[in-house]
C-alpha cells in the first residue's frame, strides 16, 4: 500500500505508527492541524466537524490557531493527543520534515488553558506484587511528586480515591490485576524496572 501513498501519507503512516493505537494524531499541514482515516472518523464525531474525503482517504481538520480547544474536547473526550508538527520550512518540490513534539492526555496536560483552576491534575503508576503496591504520583504543572508504599490492596485504592490522578500508569504485565480501576492504562512493562527507576 505505501508504494500508491503520497510521501506526504508515507511520512504520516510512518508517524502514527510509532504512537499507540489509542493516541489521535493532529498532523500539522500550513495553519491546520489535519487527521487522517480512522483518527478523522473519530475526531470528527469527538470535535463536531466535518469529516470529508481526499483520494478516498477520509479525513477532517482543525485550524492551527485554535488548537488548544479542541485539543482540550478531545483530551475530556478520554483520548491521548499527538501533536506532529512542520520541523522545516517549506521547500519547493521538497516534503516538509515533520516530527511529533508533543504527546498530550489527561495526566500530561501542562497548558494552564487546559487545566482546572484549584484542583491538582496527577498523573499515577503503581506497580504491584499481589500485597504490597508502590504508587507514585505527579502534577506536571507544578513539579509536585509524591511516592508512597501501601501494605495492601484496600490502603492502595484509598489513596487512589483521596488523589484521584487523572491518569493512571500501570504495568502491562499487572494491568488485569486492575481492571476495577477506571482509566488505569496499560503501559510497557520495561519502564516497571527497578533499574530503570533511576535519574
């Protein structure tokens, strides 16, 4: 199939493949901010918009200038955002070098436009063995980090429920082990390791 894509649509393929499924892609294209395929089904239906279609690629967009709002409808829609932006200026006959330079979700929001005023916006991992769980908790827009050890599972959803992070890290490995937990998100299990909790 990539040999009938544009090397625009390559470039793009490429992108939103090394992101996670569940993560829209904003692809930036002059002053707009375009998805493609399955993301401008989805987005279109999220945001409101109209979803149309270019060589029978569905598609939809946004303008550049007033992406934080609808950025901030998809991130309250339950949906991570990834920000792709031009990386080059324009060239003639030449594709604009494009990269992802931001990935946004409900526990990574930093732009005080799309933060609540007064209430803290955590972001938690908690990793477990059956009896004893760490849990780790930060607010990205005020540098506040916090980790506590809890003896058993009812102390672990206690302090879920006194925090109440946005987002929730946990172990692909473990994360059947919280299934109860609403908006607990599987995440690679090689960020779990002891060794890689150094700084």
């Amino acid at each position: 199939m990539a040999d009938v894509l544009t090397p625009m649509m390559q470039q793009y393929r490429r992108l939103r493949g090394s992101i996670p499924a569940d993560t829209l892609l904003l692809f930036r294209l002059g002053d707009f901010y375009e998805l493609f395929f399955e993301d401008a089904t989805e987005a279109a239906r999220l945001l409101n918009v109209a979803l149309t279609k270019r060589n029978g690629v569905p598609m939809c967009g946004v303008p550049y200038h007033a992406a934080p709002n609808y950025i901030t409808k998809l991130i309250k829609a339950g949906r991570r955002v990834a920000i792709c932006d031009q990386t080059s200026e324009p060239q003639p006959g030449k594709i604009v070098s494009r990269d992802i330079t931001q990935i946004i979700s409900a526990g990574t929001v930093s732009d005080l436009d799309l933060l609540q005023a007064k209430r803290a916006n955590y972001l938690g991992a908690v990793f477990g063995d059956g009896t004893v769980f760490g849990f780790a908790y930060a607010d990205l827009s005020t540098g506040e980090f916090r980790v506590a050890q809890l003896e058993n599972r009812q102390s672990l959803f206690d302090e879920l429920a006194r925090i109440a992070p946005s987002e929730l890290l946990v172990s692909d490995e473990q994360i059947q082990q919280f299934t109860d937990i609403a908006g607990a998100l599987g995440y690679d299990s090689y960020a779990f390791l002891a060794e890689q909790a150094a700084f």
